[in-house]
C-alpha cells in the first residue's frame, strides 16, 4: 500500500514539474517580452529586436533555459500554482506566507511584471490625460451633453416602439437558451463526466466548444447573423441566444461541480441509474442558483440588447445608430434615458426575484 501511494506521489510530481514549467514557460515569455519592447523604445532600437524571427528564437531559448531553472525554485509562479491546486501535492508541504513569497526573487519579479504591464497598457492604449482635460475637449463635451440632457420628447412613442422590441429580443433569447444550457451543463461538469472515457471526451468538446463560443463577442455574432438571417430583429436574438448558451452552460456546469456529494453516493447506494441519480440527488441542489444565473443573465441580455442594434441586431440600438450618425444629440438624448430607465427597472425587478428566491 506505501508503495502505491508513493507511487502515485511521483507520478503526480512529474506531471507537476511539466504543468510548472509550462506556465513558468508562458510567464517567462511574457516577462521577456516586455522587457524587450521597453528597450526598443528606450534605445531606439527599431521594430525588429522585438518582431524579427531571428530575435524571437532567440527570446524562446532564453525563456526555456531559464524556466526550467526556475521551475526547481519552490516559490516559483508555475511551481507555486501547482502546489496550491493539485490535490495530491497541496497537502504534501505548507504554502509561504504572502511575505515570503513577496520578498523572493519570485514575488519581486511577479510585482515588477504587474508593473511594467500597466505601463504597457498605458501606451498601447494611448492614454493622453491632457486631450481628456483640454478646453477643446471639454468644450465638445459639453456641447453633447447638454443636448443629450435636452432630450426630443416628440420621439418617445417611438422610442418605446424600439424599446419594446429590444426587451423581446432579451427574453426570447434566454428563453431558447436555458432548455440547451440546462442539458449541456450536465454533459460539461467535470464531477459526472469522470464516469467514463466517452463522458470525458464529450466534455471536452463541449467545454472547448463553449470557450470558443462564450469568447466571441454578442456583437461579432451579430455581425455574422445579419449576414446569416439579414439585418433585424431576428439576427440579434440569435446573437444573445449563442452567447447565452455558452454562458450559462458554464454556469451551470460550475455549480453541478460544487454540489455536495453526499446525497449522489446515497442514491447510487440504492442501485439508481445514471439520469435517477442525477435527478434525485443533483437536481435539487441546483434548482435555485439555476434560477439565480437565469434572471443574472435575462439582466445582462437586456443590456446587451440595447447594443447589438449598432451592428444590425434591430432594436432599440438601431434607432440610436441612426440619430447618432445624423449628429441628432437631443434624440440621442431621448433614446439613453429610455434605455437607462428600462435597465434600471430590470435591474430592479431581477434583483428582487434573486432576493425572494433566496
């Protein structure tokens, strides 16, 4: 039995020191990389010691020799994470204090990463805090608020008209999308896909299915059923309803994952089958964060909604690309507070069904 156990000690060790050297690979890369772009713009080295083939090589060979030392330090970022979330090797050595991992060579290079990747996002995204303040700015500003705060009230009827509209597009895309997730979600969690070689096949799929599907935007999928179906209503309910699915599927699958397993092992103890266990022993534990997730995302999708009509996706936000594009602010006015006052009464509503479910 002492032999099996360390047995599977070292098996789970070895995939360790891969799984570490991976992410301290990736962590490396991105250091270096940073590194690299900051000295180019410093020295003036031109574009090509940072983008040529040749010097990118190069920065993977350094990044390897030097992860795979790293990796051998016990406080290293790959090496840490592993210790702290494999099951095995967590409980085999203590963690470090957030102290000593901050005064180590590790924690220091993790804070001046961090750092260093602000700056970079300061200036890849162009931050210029003197056009935000100048007169000339704030004179535009001014000029597009003040009538936007001045709004068309002749236009309302019509507003409501879109408005309407866009409030259907949220519901029928949740709607379409809770029966598909609330199956997929079973197929997704990890905790009964260990069944099985096929059950963990099919997880897999779905789940890289779903990343995929979750990580395009609702507006790029707009954008690709107005091709699809045309331009409309139509197109941004399909949108959402895509979206919807990936999202509440994970979800949902998470929260299957976090169930207790006590009421599943009693079933089972009975001799049930695979759909009487999970539906006496999972279902019921689910039910009510399920429907907190479904009014949580009914939430998100009348926002969303109110957008995907820039691209196409009919509504409310096709209204507003037009008033925008003819420079009409006082009815651009008109159409934000019509969507600000809808949001909030839907914010509103879904955070007192929340309250009463729970």
């Amino acid at each position: 039995m002492q032999e099996m156990y360390n047995q599977i000690i070292a098996k789970e060790k070895r995939k360790g020191q891969i799984q570490a050297f991976i992410m301290n690979f990736f962590y490396c890369l991105y250091f270096i990389l940073v590194v690299a772009y900051f000295a180019s713009e410093s020295f003036q080295m031109g574009t090509g010691v940072y983008q040529s083939a040749s010097s990118f090589a190069g920065y993977l060979g350094i990044t390897a020799i030097i992860s795979l030392l790293w990796t051998r330090a016990p406080l290293s970022f790959g090496t840490l994470l592993v210790n702290r979330t494999n099951p095995v090797l967590k409980g085999l050595s203590s963690s470090p204090s957030l102290k000593q991992w901050s005064t180590s060579l590790s924690g220091m290079a993790s804070i001046l990463l961090i750092l260093l990747t602000f700056a970079l996002g300061w200036k890849m995204t162009e931050m210029n805090v003197y056009t935000l303040f100048s007169m000339e700015g704030l004179a535009g500003a001014k000029r597009i608020f003040t009538a936007i705060l001045q709004p068309n009230i002749n236009i309302i009827d019509l507003v409501i008209q879109y408005m309407i509209v866009t409030i259907f597009i949220a519901l029928m895309a949740t709607t379409l999308a809770i029966p598909i997730a609330f199956l997929m979600s079973f197929f997704m969690a990890r905790n009964l896909a260990k069944s099985s070689q096929t059950s963990m096949t099919i997880y897999t799929l779905l789940r890289f299915l779903s990343n995929f599907t979750r990580s395009v935007e609702p507006l790029i999928w707009a954008i690709v059923f107005s091709v699809w179906v045309g331009i409309g209503p139509f197109a941004g309910m399909m949108a959402l309803m895509i979206h919807s699915i990936a999202a509440l599927t994970k979800l949902y699958s998470e929260q299957i994952e976090n169930i207790d397993k006590g009421p599943i092992e009693a079933i089972e103890a009975t001799g049930a089958n695979r759909i009487q266990v999970i539906w006496y022993a999972v279902v019921p534990q689910i039910i009510l964060p399920y429907l907190s997730f479904t009014i949580y995302r009914w939430d998100i999708n009348i926002r969303m909604a109110t957008i995907i009509g820039l691209v196409g996706g009919g509504g409310v936000g096709t209204l507003l690309m037009q008033y925008q594009g003819l420079a009409k602010w006082n009815e651009v006015g008109t159409v934000v507070i019509v969507i600000a006052v809808v949001v909030w009464v839907m914010d509103y509503l879904s955070a007192r069904i929340r309250e009463a479910i729970y």
